[in-house]
C-alpha cells in the first residue's frame, strides 16, 4: 500500500517532467535532426561549423572560461572567509547571496546597463568628481561583468557547502604534524573541497555558455554569442530546425558537465545547499 501511496505521490512530479522537460526535449531533437520537409537531415548540427556560428560558439566559450575563473578566484576566498565564521547556511549572511537568485534577472541585468551606460550612473559620478568616464558598455568586458554577478552565488554556495563538510579534525591533525597553512590548503582543503569545485563550474559554466540576455543588453546587437544566434533563429528568422541543431550542439557541452559533476561528486557533497 505504501508503495501504490508513493508512486501516486510522485504523479504530478512525472506529469510535470513529460510536458515541461521530455515533451520539449524530444521537440528540439525532432527539429534539429529534419528539415522544413520533415525529411532527416545533420546540416542543422553541422552548420555550428560555418564561420558565422563557430565564431559565435568560440567567443561565447572563451567568454565563460573567463567569467567562470573570475567567479572561482573571487567565490573560493569568501567561502573559506564564511567557513570559519562558523555561520549557519540559514544565517542572514547567507542569506544575502541568495538573495539576488530570487529577484528577476532581466531586472537585474537591465540595473548593470542603467549602471553602465556613457550617461549611466557610474559615468555621472565619475564626472561629478572630476574622473575619466568608463565605457565599457557594448563590450565584452560589460558581458563578462554581467555573467560574474549573476552567476557568482552558484559558485558561492557549492563552495561553502563543500567546505563546511570539512571536519576540523583533519585540518587539526594536518597542523599537529607540522604542516603550515599553505601545505594544509594545498594538502588537505583543496583536494576535499574538489567536489564543490567541479559542481560550482558547472553552475556557472553552463548558463554562461547558453546566455542570451546578458550579451543583448551589455555586449549590444554587435556581439553575437552562440545563445544570441540561437535565439534569432528562433524569433526573428523562425527557423526552428536550424536553432534546434545549435542547441543540440550545445546539449552536447551540458552533458560533459553533467558527467564531470556525476564522476567528481558522487555522494553530492558540492550540490548548493
């Protein structure tokens, strides 16, 4: 009886997952794999290829891998810094990284515009002191900059997790034998902490490479990333095959990193809470 209670429980969890995940899912590989007949074809994932699209992918890798770096340097040493605070995960610190994850993110992204622009905030105050302006709006640094403060808590919270999980009593015992601080870190908490390492690479890694709105806002109609092409075709040129064939190609970075979390962090040690 338990059993039959159970999977009548998990009911409109699998009916969610069919009609917002599977359904669409299947919808993207359909359209990907054919063409406007209907007819099969794999000049839709081989036109990543074209000079136009390959551009796009490598900017848009390189731009990750850099906003990614930046989020580590800067997410690692403030979760150590909370770590030995000895703060509760549900303490108001904490809760003041999660705090951005709750408020809209185009509103969020369109703040750093209004912050950025030539007669933005910041520029008005630079002026006002006297100061060079910045202009750095429709670039890739603006880019970078977007993606390093929206996806910084995804780095953040693995980390801390990661690195609360740590029993003092290694560390403790690291130091008795004569180990300093640098050989604890290197030694004892960067390997422990890789599960949280790997999964908040990932976090952050995935929805920079696929990001649309972040580049459309501050890169401007110039910069072009892949998740920027993908949306055109989808919305402006209406051609479905062709946008469903780049997002499969994309798929394919998604499950590499699915597979490095699964292989570094098999007892979920780095998940975000």
């Amino acid at each position: 009886m338990t059993s039959n209670k159970n999977n009548w429980l998990s009911a409109p969890y699998t009916l969610w997952s069919a009609v917002f995940i599977i359904i669409p899912l299947c919808m993207i590989f359909y359209y990907g794999l054919t063409d406007k007949t209907g007819a099969f074809t794999l000049e839709n994932i081989t036109a990543i290829a074209t000079a136009e699209h390959a551009k796009a992918l490598r900017l848009s890798i390189l731009l990750s891998l850099i906003s990614t770096l930046l989020c580590f340097l800067l997410a690692y040493p403030l979760a150590m810094i909370l770590t030995n605070m000895k703060i509760s995960q549900h303490s108001f610190i904490i809760l003041i990284f999660i705090l951005p994850m709750w408020m809209n993110f185009l509103l969020r992204t369109l703040a750093w515009q209004t912050l950025l622009e030539k007669s933005g905030v910041i520029n008005s105050i630079l002026t006002f002191l006297h100061l060079p302006n910045i202009n750095i709006i429709n670039t890739p640094y603006a880019i970078i900059l977007g993606m390093v403060y929206n996806f910084l808590p995804f780095m953040v919270l693995p980390l801390y997790n990661a690195l609360s999980k740590i029993d003092e009593n290694v560390i403790n015992a690291a130091r008795d034998l004569g180990a300093d601080n640098i050989h604890t870190f290197f030694r004892i908490i960067l390997p422990l902490s890789v599960p949280g390492i790997i999964s908040g690479l990932s976090m952050v890694f995935v929805p920079a490479l696929t990001t649309f709105v972040i580049s459309s806002l501050l890169g401007g109609s110039k910069i072009l990333l892949i998740g920027n092409v993908i949306d055109q075709e989808f919305t402006q040129a209406s051609n479905w095959n062709l946008g469903s064939g780049l997002s499969i190609v994309l798929m394919i970075f998604i499950i590499l990193n699915m597979i490095a979390s699964a292989v570094f962090d098999k007892d979920g040690e780095g998940s975000m809470l």
